[in-house]
C-alpha cells in the first residue's frame, strides 16, 4: 500500500532563500510523480509531473527530482517569493495503472517579504 | 482551453439529506477522479471513472457513490448525510492513461448542519 511522507511539515523563510521540500513514498513501482501546489480553500494547481523515467523536470524556479530507488522525490524553489506561500503536495499513484493518487500531508510554506 | 469545472462552488446540507455534486472533465480527458479533503485526513481517493466504468475505488462506505456520462462528465453522490462528511471534494481530470498527470478542479465546499 502506498503511503507518502512529507518533510518538514511547516517551512517559513524570508523573500529569496532557496528551499527543499522533501518526500518519500513506500511503493516504487510507479510511472510518475506529480507535484501539487493549494492555496488555502482552493483546489490543487499542477506543478510538475516526472516520469519514472526522468530523474529531474523543470519549471520557471521549480525542479523536481525523483529516485524510485530509495522512494524519495524532491521540489527545489529557488529565490522564493511571498507569493510561493502556500501547502506543497506530492503525490505518486497508488497502483501502477495509475489510476489514483496518494497524497502525503504536505508542506505548509509561508515566505515573509 | 477550459479547465476542470465542478459545481456548485458551496454546499449545505443538514444532516440525513443527499446531495450530488457535478464535475466536467477537461475537453479529450475520459478518466474522472474523486478526492474528499479534511483537515483531519488530508486528501482522500473516493472514486475513478474511465469510459463510464468505474476503474478503482476508494475506502469509503456505500453511502458515496459516483457515475460518468457518455460525455466523460461525472457525477458523485452522498446520501444520507453526516456532519463527519464536511469537505472538500475536488475532482480530477485525466487522459486515463498511466503516465498521464492529473488537472484538478476548485472543489466543491459541503458543509452538513
């Protein structure tokens, strides 16, 4: 069974720090791994999506990488901004068909100007 | 393109009623999924639809029940409702295909008095 553990829980920083957010899943029997941003009361905004056969994915300040070896996937922010404030969420399949996702609690990230 | 519409935007229901909530899947996109949020357990799997097949299900009790439409738009049911139920309940959107990523909704706010 799936399970999905995101470390730390809660990050705050000033404007322009580059941070880590970091996350581990049991099952590395995956095709990909999506990575998610939610604004408070909001639904989910697609960050990045690597496939098991990508080792890194790329978007604006965002890198994702991901080791299916050791069940581990990390997001890169680099020069963080006030308005990267918001809960970071990954999420790998449950299954192989990839027909639904498991979410670990995620990372609460607040970035003070 | 249009992105993943769910209505209505807020709900509120008293307890034993049913309620139905509506999701219309991105343009091309035949797999449709259902996530409950809580502040207690996180993001949940309800449901998923493919070609108006239902492919995986969740755990959650009998009471929660979902349909798709010839034209991939999927409806999910609550009936005889419990203050327990309060949510989030956001809706995805995919290609259905393994190695596809997941487009989510706003959400759908339920509040049961």
């Amino acid at each position: 069974k799936q399970e999905v553990t995101q470390i730390p829980a809660a990050l705050s920083v000033p404007e322009g720090e580059n941070l880590v957010l970091n996350c581990s899943f049991t099952d590395s029997a995956i095709y990909n791994l999506q990575w998610f941003r939610q604004d408070p009361g909001k639904g989910l905004t697609s960050l990045l999506l690597i496939q098991s056969s990508q080792r890194e994915q790329t978007s604006g300040r965002l890198n994702a990488s991901l080791d299916k070896s050791s069940g581990r996937s990390t997001l890169y922010i680099a020069a963080s901004q006030p308005g990267d404030s918001a809960t970071y969420l990954c999420a790998p399949p449950a299954n192989q068909a990839g027909t639904a996702l498991i979410f670990g609690k995620g990372t609460t990230l607040s970035v003070s100007s | 393109k249009a992105g993943v519409t769910q209505t209505p935007r807020y709900l509120i229901k008293t307890r034993g009623q049913q309620v139905t909530l509506s999701c219309s899947p991105i343009s091309g996109h035949r797999s449709v999924s259902w996530y409950q949020q809580t502040p207690g357990q996180g993001l949940q799997f309800l449901f998923e639809y493919f070609s108006e097949t239902q492919r995986n299900k969740g755990n959650f009790p009998g009471r929660f029940s979902g349909r798709q439409f010839s034209n991939s738009r999927s409806e999910m049911n609550v009936s005889t409702l419990e203050l327990g139920d309060s949510a989030l309940y956001l809706c995805a959107s995919s290609l259905g295909q393994g190695m596809s990523g997941y487009t989510f909704g706003s959400g759908t706010r339920l509040t049961v008095v």
